[in-house]
C-alpha cells in the first residue's frame, strides 16, 4: 500500500530521500565523534613508605587511616590496597568511568592530607605520594646491545641516567617503572676483622 504511493508519485519519493539525505548529513556533522573514548576506568595511585615496618603494621598505622578518610571520594567506585614486609603501601583507587581524572586526584590529594596527622611520624615526613595512574600498561622498552659490546649493568646504568629521565619528560607519560634494580655495589665485611 505505501509502495504504491510512491510509485504513482516519484516527486513526493525524490522530496523524502532527498529529506533523508540532508537530515543525515546534519546529524553526521553535529554528533560527537571521540577519537580515543575512555573505556577503561581512571586510577589514581596513593604511595607510601613506613621504614622498617612489616605488612600488619603497615597496614594498621598507614593504609588504615588513608583508607577511612578516602573512602567516600566523588565518583569512587572501589579501592585496592596493597602493603608489603619492606614498609611498602600502595592503594589504587579505582573510579566511575567518565570522571575527570584531574578533579579525581584533587579530591583524593585532599582526603590524604586529612589522614597527614594520624600517620607516624616517619610516613608523615617521607610523605604519600598521589597521582593519576594508567591502569594498563602502554609500552614496554628493551635496552639492549647489538654487539654484545655492553654489559647489564652498564645499560641498567645507562637507563637510570639518560632514558628515564628523558621518558618521562614526554607529555602524557605518568610514570615508569623498571624492572631491574639501580645500579650498586654489594660489599661483604668479615665481621671478625670487623671486631
């Protein structure tokens, strides 16, 4: 029935295409087009160091106190705390996807001062470090010597010094983290000489 219509009128057929097409070439320039959309949820990273001090402890003195006072945060979804033997803490959290990863790490920076005072007196002088972090992993560097003519030590050297420093420079990089140690000397002692 609407076929015949538009067959016993080709003009009003032409008019409606023709609609159609302007109608979709206005749509096609005012929608938003993002050319990288978020789709993995913003981190931001709370970094702590307790000399000394195993993981209970650690947690009980350090996490504890931050975890009270950014939970709650805007736009929070959930956190993830981590803390090791060697006085180590590390909490990601975690939020909404959409939220502006800037006003994010503001409002946790925020409620980590808060917690400052509760902290012991060495965390508090060390500081926690707050910053936005990439939940995945963008790329991996290998250094390496095509012949052979450097050992592992100089290039970990190397990298310590020149690469790193450089990478980080680079606009949009957060942070990098080496899978080596830094360059040192192990020294063994007699401890009867010692004596």
């Amino acid at each position: 029935m609407i076929a015949n219509t538009f067959i016993k009128r080709p003009v009003t057929a032409m008019v409606i295409s023709l609609v159609l097409v302007i109608a979709g070439t206005i749509c096609i320039i005012v929608l938003p087009v993002d050319q990288y959309p978020d789709i993995t949820p913003p981190v931001v990273q709370v970094n702590g160091q307790f000399t000394g001090a195993d993981a209970q402890t650690v947690e009980q003195t350090v996490a504890t106190p931050v975890e009270q006072q950014v939970n709650g945060t805007p736009g929070m979804e959930y956190m993830q705390s981590n803390n090791t033997n060697n006085g180590l803490m590390s909490m990601n959290v975690t939020f909404k996807v959409g939220t502006n990863i800037d006003i994010a790490t503001l409002d946790v920076q925020n409620r980590v001062s808060i917690a400052s005072p509760l902290l012991p007196a060495v965390v508090s002088r060390l500081g926690l470090t707050v910053r936005a972090l990439n939940p995945s992993m963008l790329m991996m560097v290998a250094i390496y010597s095509p012949r052979g003519t450097h050992g592992i030590t100089f290039l970990d050297n190397y990298t310590n010094i020149f690469v790193q420093d450089a990478l980080l420079r680079v606009p949009g990089v957060g942070s990098i983290n080496r899978f080596t140690d830094d360059f040192s000397m192990r020294i063994w002692m007699n401890p009867e000489k010692m004596a």
